[in-house]
C-alpha cells in the first residue's frame, strides 16, 4: 500500500512513518511537512518518497541543499511547496490513501483535492470535517472513496459500528480524560501557565491540541467530527469524562447494547485500524491490564466553567458557517495564549465574541470558509486584548 502523508513531522505523523517501519507492505510515496527541517530531511533519507512539499520556496531550496549535503541523489525527488505543493501531495498519483496529519484548516482544500482524486483519507485533521463536513461527506461518497477516522475517539466509534449491519445508533458516547485541568473551579483557571497547560495526564500530543484538550475545545471539535462522521445529530452525543482513557468511546444501539473499544492510550492503534481496515493488524506495545487499572470512573462534563465546550455545541446547532468561526478562533487565540499574549480563560471569551460578531452564512463554500476564517482573524487583530 502506497501512502501520502499530508504533516510528517508532527505526532500524527512520525507515528505513521512508524507503523511504515514496521509493514513491509507500505511505503511512503509522498510527504509534506512546513519547515521542521531537522526531521523531514531524516525522514527523507530513510523513507525515500518521490514527492515532498514544504511551506514556502525558501524553505525548498533550504532542503534541497540539506539533501545535496547528505549526497541524496536530489534527481531522484520532486520538491514543491506551499499550497499547490500540499495538494500535488495529497492527489499524487501512485498514492492508495492519504493521511491528513496536518493540523488546523490548512488541511481542507488538500483533503478535497484528494477525494476527488479518488484517495481514500485517513483523517486526522479534524478542522476539514468541523469547518467543511457539508462539502466534505457528499464529495466522499460521489467519489467512493472512504473516509477513516484517525482520530482516537472516532477510530473507537468507527470500530465499535462494524458488525452492526447499518443497525442505527441510538447515543454516542465520546469519552475524554477531561484533561490537565478537571475538577478546577472557574477561578483556579484564571492564572494557569502555558507550561501546566501544555502538561496532558494520559496523551503526548502536539502543543495546539493539547491546548485544545485543557480548555475541553478539542472535545467540541471531535463532538462536531462525530457529527459529520457518523451522521448522528449532536443531541446524540453524549461527552463523558473519564479520566484513565481506557474506554476510547462507546456507541449505544436502540436495543440498549452499548458497544466500545478499549486499549492503552496508544495513537498507532487508529492509525494502523485505519490503514489496514477492515484488517486488524499486529502492533507491539502495552497491553491493557484491567486487573492493574482496578476501575473506571466516568462523570458528567463542567460546560459551565469549560464553556468552550458548551459554544461548541452552539456553534453547530447554528450550523452554515458557525462552526468555522468558532474553529477560526480558537486557532488563533490559542497561538495567542502560546505566545503569552492573553490568559488561559480569555480562549473561550475570543471564540464566543466572534460567534457573535462574524457574519453567518447557510451552507459556506469552501470560499466562503475560507473568507469567514479570514473575517474571524481580522477582528481578532481589532480586538483590545
Ligand atoms: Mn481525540
């Protein structure tokens, strides 16, 4: 099997190139990644794809001379960049599916460019469903081409629905640790560091979704990826803290069965599942202990001091492009509260000024996506922050 890889160098992606490592049976054709150097030229030099794109000419021909100087037979790969460069990626021609390892919104035209290349995806870049699941879901299914989540929560969904027989879901269970910050009041929150932050009990992330899980925003954004996901209205899926990530996340069946996948917390597990589905493949590691782990505790969300969760919610009972405001915003103040620029409580404030303010609009284009993300950052930038 033949992979694109649309991100290689965040966490996503290097444990893809693991799993690489691993299979004899895949290999890696095409790649991109927007400037961690360091890391792309190793990969480079390891898994020898054809195609690889980088985030700007400069940063190309930066390559280019770190190849030369590794004595790469420079030939032998293509080198692009920028957007037409992450698309060549996603739609390269000998490519079987395309992993969208890519973080935040930059991810969606390459993920339509695919799909209508016919790619299978392997999605790991929830924005595109959150932002674009109108466009995205009927392109896939005019195309015939599957898309799988990588997502761990949605890989537990997606496993938990096989052998069901299309039977309908009757409630989705989403599950999340609840992150650094649960059980704390709404004022022990007002002076939290980046770096207590940055510090995730169970999951080693990259830093915007580890962000997005201690303000519980993440779980927002996987409540609408579940939505597009799985066709299921939100009223349907139901978030239930549940601090030792053992039960990845459950479906309930009209017969009251409820159906979950559990495991260690292990992001190679979706990405294998999605690589091989229907096909469970061997993976080393950890096994589940359940004699070690004694119990499981679960317990009802705090929307009210984790409210970023709570407009999640709203921002997709408001639908068209709601959601795109709402995901805009908090990408942006989220690189504003890394950059110490506002405190951690002021990341939810951002996202519900914007609902308000930005202008909606039914059924977006995916221009229109892209002016309301634009419109969003540009009364952030007026914002007395
Ligand atoms: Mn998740």
């Amino acid at each position: 099997m033949n992979i694109s890889i649309i991100g290689s160098t965040g966490s996503i992606g290097t444990q893809t190139l693991q799993i690489v490592d691993e299979n004899d049976d895949l290999s890696v054709v095409a790649m991109s990644c927007k400037s961690s150097l360091d890391v792309f030229t190793e990969q480079i030099l390891k898994h020898r794809p054809a195609l690889v794109s980088v985030g700007d000419e400069k940063t190309a021909e930066e390559l280019k001379s770190r190849l030369l100087a590794e004595s790469f037979d420079t030939d032998s790969i293509e080198i692009v960049y920028g957007m037409d460069g992450l698309i060549e990626v996603a739609t390269c021609p000998e490519a079987d599916i395309v992993v969208t390892a890519v973080v935040g919104m930059i991810g969606i035209r390459p993920t339509i460019a695919a799909i209508e290349a016919g790619k299978d995806i392997a999605l790991a870049n929830k924005e595109t469903l959150v932002c674009a699941g109108h466009i995205i879901m009927p392109l896939a299914k005019k195309h015939g081409v599957k898309i799988l989540p990588v997502d761990s929560e949605h890989s537990a969904i997606f496993q938990s629905l096989q052998g069901s027989a299309g039977s309908p879901v009757a409630k989705i269970i989403l599950t999340c640790s609840g992150g650094p910050f649960r059980g704390k009041t709404y004022e022990e929150l007002s002076d939290v560091t980046v770096e207590q932050a940055l510090a995730h009990p169970n999951w080693s992330m990259g830093k915007k979704i580890t962000i997005d899980s201690a303000t519980m925003i993440n779980k927002g954004l996987e409540v609408m990826e579940a939505h597009w996901l799985f066709d299921v209205p939100i009223s349907r899926i139901q978030v239930t803290v549940h601090p030792q990530s053992v039960l990845h996340s459950a479906v309930e069946y009209e017969d009251g069965a409820v159906i979950g996948q559990m495991g260690t917390p292990d992001m190679r597990l979706p990405i294998l599942y999605a690589l091989y589905y229907p096909k469970r493949m061997p993976l080393s590691g950890e096994r589940l202990d359940l004699f070690k782990i004694g119990h499981l505790d679960f317990m009802e969300p705090d929307m009210e001091t984790f409210f970023g969760l709570q407009l999640a919610y709203d921002a997709m009972s408001a639908g068209g492009n709601m959601p795109t405001i709402y995901n805009a915003a908090n990408e942006r103040a989220v690189a504003l509260f890394l950059d110490r620029k506002i405190p951690f409580l002021c990341i939810p404030e951002i996202i519900s000024e914007c609902m308000m303010e930005v202008d909606l609009m039914d059924s977006p284009s995916l221009e229109d996506i892209l002016l309301t993300e634009q419109k969003t950052y540009d009364l952030i930038d007026r914002m007395e922050l």
